[in-house]
C-alpha cells in the first residue's frame, strides 16, 4: 500500500507539473498576441500619424503652387488668351519641407481656361442641344431636345455636377463612358501569342465640356468700357467707331437705332432699318416713285418757292443726298444709305421699299462688334474663347460645323505672318497666330458673313475665368493632395470665386 501511495502521489505531481507547464505556455501565447497586437496598433498609430503629416505637407506643397500660379497670372499682360501662352503648359515646383530638414516638397499646377468650354447656365437649348449630342445624346431623338429644355428650365447651377438633379440626365451623359477595346492580337505580337490591348476611346461627359465658371470683363480690346447699344444715348452711339477708325453712325442714325431698339442679340443690327418705321411714318406723304415735277412750269416755281422747299414730294429714284436731307429725321448719314441702296440694289418699286435700306453694311457691322454690347455690367457671361476652345466645342455654335471649326483652329496654330503686333504685349514668346479681337474672325475664308453674324454672339478671344489645379506629388509623381481654385480676373485684383480640396 505504501508503495501505490506513492506512485499515485508522484501520477498526481507529474500531471499537475503539465498543467502548469500547459497553462504558461498559454499565458505566454496570450502575452504574445497582446505584445503583437500592441505593436500592430502603435505601427498603425505611427503610420497614420506619418499619412497625415504627409498629406498635410504635400497639401501646403499644392497651396504653395497655387499661390505661385496666381502670381504669375497677374504678371499676364496680353489683352488676349491663347493656348500659345505659357500659363497653358503644366507649371512644376519645389517647396522646402517645414518639417524634415534639406527635404524638399514638389508640385504640379495645371490652368484651364473655362471659356474653352459650354456654360449651361446661359446657353440656349439650341447650343445645349448640340452638346448634349457630342456626349453621345441621339441628336434626331425628341428626348434630346426635350432634356435640354429642362436643362434651362432648372438653372441656375452651382456646378455642372448638378445636372444630376435633372430629369432624364444620365451618368454616361454626364461623367462619360470609358470604352477600352478587348485584347487583340497585332501583327508585330502574331508570332509569339503575345495580346496586346487595344487603343482606349473615352467618350467625354458633361463634366468635361461644360461649365459654369466662364466670364469676360465687358471692355474692348483695348480696355474701354463696351457701349450698351440698347440703352445709350445718341451722342454716345456716335462716337462708336469701325474701320479705320471712323464714326459709324451719324445723328439721325443713332435717333433712327434708337427707335428700333431692345435688340436680343447683335445679329440683330444687321437688319436694323435705316429709316424707322417712325421716321417714314413723318415723311411717308412726301415720298414718291414717280416724277410729279414733271408738268410743273417755272412760273409756279418762282412763285411758290417755299413750298416747293418745303412741302415738295421727293422722288426717291431719282433724288440725291442733298434732297433726301430736306426731308425731316433724314441726315447726309441715312441720306447717303439710301442713295448707295438704290445704286446697288436697283430702283425702289414702291415707296415703302426705302425701309428695306439697312443702317449697317456687312463691313460696318464686322468694325463695331468689339466695341458693343446688349446689358449693362462690367463683365459677360457664357461666351466662347475662339483662341483656347476645342475645334469640337467651336462646331457647336450656331452657324458653325467641323470645317469651320478646323478652320478657326488652323488660324490660331499656325505662325502668325507679324509677329511683332503680338509681341508687344509681353516680354514672354507668344507661339502661333492668336485672335486679338472678334472681327479678324471675318478675314478667315471659310467664316463668312452669315457665319459671323450668327456666331458673334457666342465668342470672344479672351478669358477672365480660369480653373487652377494643384497637386502635391511625392517622388514617385503620384498625386497626395489637391486643391482647386476658379480665379476671376475682371477686377484690378484676382479673386478666388470657389475653392475646392481634395486631401
């Protein structure tokens, strides 16, 4: 008995002895899993720590370029906007790192002009239309027109991201469809089985051509006030000069526009009667077609000369500039219209046919349109930058195609003929032929006067409002931080209208 007493004692001292040994090697595998877990946490801790400061520092990187570029925008002197200027290349830079000593921080800024582009809170549903079919809309389905009218009919928008919140609006017609081909296999890859993929075709969204930011200070080429032909007064419109510098309008033209006025579009002027509706309605019973005079004998005339002066019918056939000024409203300016009409055009058949003379030639109308407006205000909103628009977007306004567009394109990229009128306005190389105001679209042979009449109300060749994006890259060139800025320029000062950041 002793002896199995004892070898039960020395069982129960062995197995108790596992127990522990079980129960440390447990405590020490939690014990690990803690320490490791602990580890883990702070690891992460540091690293979120250190993403931080990283986004923080490459975040003041991209202000840094921000504030560089502005500085350089407000170093642009040139009274016109192109892509031949240097803020359109990707401007690169370096900060110091306030943080790591000898380190440095790189950025990348990039400008867009957003008068390259569709502002859809004031195009019509024409133009809206016909962007809408260049993101991939069917431009013979009614529902096209359909959500364009329902474009304008919601606006105003604060971003063109917006749409969204349009009935009938898609993703695809609003971000875009990336379309990238399936793997082919091409002739050079043939022999060896290799796929290679092929070429990507992006289908761009709404977000990429259009806008809302576009603007343009209300001043001609040169700088001075634009004149609002619907409201300014008669000395004012005829100190409006064309070509070679000469006053357009006489006197009795300006009274005679003023008469017709409330015009919606500049198109308008090219049918703006010579002599109003109010005018011939004061001299209509002294006008006439045929020779009254002819039995008229010359006794009568001696003793009635006044009202031979005065009252005498004027016939508008045969009567010259200094006859139709006896008539009342009618100065040498409408007189003179008149005259070259019936030259040019043949004798009138009737005497309501001289309200069929216009006020302005084509050449005249080409010569003013830099210096006029519709609305009062320093800056406009919407139009075109024929000098940075895509030959895509420009075959989208009215009057306008593909060859025309092109045509508009070639013009600016190619050298221009006097350097020399471009270079004076700034020390910095200016590359290609940019538009320097809206009648030299005139001179370009495929753009002709219909052409430029229905287009004129769309474009400019200048821009005041800009799209700034920086970034703060790493060394490997990947983006860690952005912030975007639209800038206007129509002040004396450059303002930062809406701010984005994108950490």
């Amino acid at each position: 008995m002793p002896q199995f007493a004892k070898q039960i004692s020395h069982t129960f001292y062995k197995a108790q002895k596992g127990l522990s040994l079980v129960s440390t090697l447990w405590i020490l595998t939690i014990l690990s899993i803690l320490a490791t877990q602990l580890l883990y946490s702070i690891h992460i801790e540091q690293r979120t720590q250190q993403n931080f400061l990283d986004r923080a520092k490459f975040h003041y990187a991209a202000r840094a370029g921000f504030e560089w570029t502005l500085a350089r925008m407000r170093g642009d002197q040139t009274p016109f906007d192109s892509l031949g200027e240097s803020w359109t290349e990707p401007i690169t830079g370096q900060v110091e790192d306030g943080v790591q000593v000898g380190n440095f921080l790189n950025y990348r800024v990039t400008i867009t002009d957003e008068a390259s582009k569709v502002n859809v809170n004031t195009a019509d549903v024409g133009l809206i239309s016909n962007l809408l079919a260049q993101v991939g809309a069917n431009p013979d389905d009614a529902l096209t027109e359909e959500l364009a009218n329902k474009i304008v009919e919601s606006r105003p928008y604060r971003t063109v991201r917006d749409l969204a919140r349009v009935e009938g609006m898609t993703s695809e017609l609003l971000y875009g469809v990336q379309q990238t081909g399936g793997f082919t296999q091409t002739s050079s890859t043939a022999n060896t089985g290799n796929l290679q993929a092929t070429a990507t075709n992006n289908q761009p969204g709404l977000v990429d051509l259009a806008t809302i930011y576009s603007i343009d200070a209300s001043t001609t080429p040169d700088g001075e006030p634009l004149v609002n032909i619907n409201t300014a007064e008669a000395d004012e419109l005829t100190k409006i000069t064309g070509q070679q510098n000469r006053p357009v309008f006489t006197q009795g033209e300006a009274e005679s526009l003023i008469q017709q006025r409330e015009f919606d579009n500049l198109a308008a002027l090219v049918d703006v009667q010579a002599v109003s509706d109010e005018i011939f309605n004061n001299i209509q019973d002294r006008l006439t077609t045929e020779d009254t005079n002819e039995n008229t004998n010359e006794e009568e005339e001696n003793n009635n000369p006044q009202e031979q002066e005065g009252d005498g019918q004027v016939n508008i056939n045969t009567a010259d500039v200094e006859t139709f000024e006896s008539l009342p409203s009618i100065d040498e300016g409408i007189a003179e219209r008149i005259v070259n009409h019936r030259d040019t055009q043949g004798l009138f058949q009737n005497i309501d046919a001289i309200k069929d003379v216009q006020m302005l030639t084509p050449q005249d109308f080409i010569g003013i349109v830099d210096k006029i407006t519709l609305k009062d205000g320093e800056t406009r909103s919407g139009l075109i930058n024929i000098n940075t628009a895509p030959s895509e977007i420009l075959a989208l306004l009215p009057g306008m195609d593909p060859e025309k567009a092109l045509a508009i394109v070639t013009r600016r990229e190619e050298e221009a003929p006097d350097t020399s009128q471009i270079q004076n306005f700034t020390d910095e190389e200016i590359k290609g032929n940019p538009f320097t105001n809206i009648s030299q679209l005139a001179q370009l042979e495929e753009i002709d006067f219909e052409t430029f009449h229905q287009v004129v109300d769309w474009i400019t060749f200048r821009s005041h409002g800009y799209r700034i994006e920086a970034n703060g890259v790493d060394t490997a060139d990947k983006v860690i931080s952005t912030c975007i800025g639209i800038i206007d320029r129509t002040g004396n000062e450059i303002r930062i209208q809406h701010w984005f950041l994108n950490y």
